[in-house]
C-alpha cells in the first residue's frame, strides 16, 4: 500500500462549481440530511405511541421556531432528493445523459423542488 | 475433463493481502433502485396523506395510525428509508473516511441506527394501531 504521503492536485479549491457538480453533491448532502430527519420523524412516532403528554411535548420542539425552519429545510431536502432520485432513475434507464439534457433536468429539479416545498409548507400552514 | 488454465494475474502477496476488485456490490446497487422506487410511492402517498396525518392533535395522529393501511404504509415506509438511507450513507463512509477503525466504527454504528431506527418506527407504529 501506499505508506508515503503523496501530493494530491487540487481540485475543489480550483473548480469552479457547475449545474452539473452542484446538483450531485446537493443529492448526496439532502440525502445524509434526511436521515436525520427519518429519525426525529421515529421519535415523533415514539412520542405518539408513548402517550399525549410526550407527544405535546414532542410538538413544542417541532412547533418552536428553530424547529419549523428545521422542519421546513427537510421538507425542501425531501422533495430536491425525490426529484433528483428520478432524475437519476432515469439515467438508470440510459435516458438523458446528454450535457444540454441534463442540464435542463437540473433546473427541473432545482425549480420543482422549491415549487413543490412552497405549495406543501402552504397547504400545511394553511391547515393551522 | 479438460481443465481452462487457472490465470490469476495477481501477484500471491496481493491475493494474500485481498487487494483488487471486491468483486461484489452490484446487489446495493440495485436494491438502492428498488428502495428509491418503493420511496416515490410512499412519498407521493405520504405527501398526499400529510394533511391528515401530520397534526399536533395526539387523536388525530393516532386515529390516523390505527387504521390498517395508513399503519402498513407507515411501516413500509420508515423501513424502506432506513433501508435505503443504511446503502446511501454507507457509500458516503466509505468515500470519505480512510482511517481504517474509523471506517469501522463508523459504519457499524449507521448499521445500528438504521435498524434501531426502524425497529423503533415499526413498534411505535404498531403500539399506537393495536394499543387503541
């Protein structure tokens, strides 16, 4: 194996960020996100199941300001993710890989996915 | 019986030390697939369902719950996340973390929270629809 520390070229210092870059890491970044969001959304489901005070007092962290601009960042997460795993389905198939394609797929994702927060964040506060 | 020559091109301390390809991996990648499928369903289903079932109302929820499909719905989903969520963090691990005990440390505690976490979503779903 390589024991000796060998010199690396820069990269991310260097490159400049693309559509194309930004949009992959941003997949990977709302992914690792979520799961932190999968698992307060167990200990929500915990509290449910534990009794109505847990619950109450679940919802008071959930309900504070720093938990609704938590809650509202995973919900643009989960629907950039969702987005983004079609566009890569997609790619999956073999469809789509051209650079202009692609492209465009990531303006779809990016656009659709603050689309898509705003209505559900709406709807939902609309609800009280 | 007319024996193809064994050619192995590695070297023997490179077979010894286990270098090369892992020669499998192609089960996470499909099963990634099949996760992110069941994923678009139960989202679309959860995003369509969030205005019933996401309340501070404890009677709301819990009514919600106890219904059979929304509680099976509910466990497929949060096992299919933390399915999916184990294969997609541990690619994240294993590109980022090099030191060798970190590595493994790291990706037996994912292991256990995925499966802690999908135990603990499973059994809180099927208290509240059972418990009444």
């Amino acid at each position: 194996m390589n024991n000796a520390k060998r010199p690396l070229s820069p990269h991310l210092q260097v490159y400049r960020p693309q559509l194309s870059s930004v949009s992959s890491i941003l997949h990977r970044i709302t992914g690792a996100f979520l799961v932190v969001g999968g698992v307060v959304f167990v200990w929500w489901l915990m509290a449910a199941a534990t009794g109505p005070e847990a619950f109450a007092r679940a919802n008071s962290c959930l309900t504070s300001t720093f938990g609704q601009i938590v809650l509202f960042g995973w919900v643009w997460a989960g629907f950039y993710h969702l987005v983004n795993g079609i566009r890569h389905l997609i790619w999956d198939t073999g469809q789509g890989y051209g650079k202009d394609e692609s492209n465009r797929s990531a303006r779809i994702v990016i656009g659709g996915s603050v689309l898509l927060t705003l209505s559900f964040w709406l709807i939902m506060t609309g609800q009280g | 019986m007319s024996g193809k020559p064994d050619t192995n091109y590695r070297s023997p301390l490179a077979r010894a030390r286990n270098l090369g390809s892992a020669r499998s991996g192609v089960q996470s990648w499909w099963m990634q697939r099949v996760s992110a499928v069941a994923l678009v369903v139960l989202m679309l289903w959860l995003v369509m369902s969030a205005t019933f079932f996401l309340s501070t109302s404890h009677a709301a929820v819990t009514e919600w719950l106890s219904q059979p499909y929304n509680a099976v719905g509910i466990i497929l989903f949060v096992v299919s996340m933390f399915y999916h969520a184990w294969l997609g963090v541990r690619e994240i691990i294993e590109d980022y973390i090099h030191h060798k005990m970190l590595k493994v440390l790291s990706l037996i505690a994912l292991q256990f929270v995925c499966f802690a976490s999908g135990a603990a979503g499973v059994f809180a779903v099927l208290k509240i629809a059972f418990g009444g």
